[in-house]
C-alpha cells in the first residue's frame, strides 16, 4: 500500500511548507497599496443645515 510509505509524502510537505515560508513572505510583504491614506481628507465636512419651512 503506497498511503503507508511517508517518504514522498513527507517531501511533499517539506518542500510546500518551504515555499510558504521562504518565497511567498517577501512577496506578500513587498506589497504597495496604490492609495495610500491622505492626513487632509480625514476631516470630516460640516454639514449644511436645511432652511426649508416644516409648514
């Protein structure tokens, strides 16, 4: 029965969790977010008050 022999299975496994931790860190990290946050658009506008008659 091939399942019971680790041999491949455990390479396998080492290589894919070699690749998860030594390729794909540096590349999710290098990630640039195109809009970075502007300090001057976090002021929130006044609203306008309505000067409409409620009669």
């Amino acid at each position: 029965m091939p399942q019971l022999n680790p041999l491949p299975w455990f390479a396998i496994l080492f290589y894919s969790w070699l690749i998860f931790l030594l390729i794909l860190p540096p590349k999710v990290l290098a990630h640039n977010f195109p809009n970075e946050p502007n300090p001057e658009a976090t002021e929130t506008p006044k609203p306008q008050t309505w000067l409409w008659p409620w009669h």
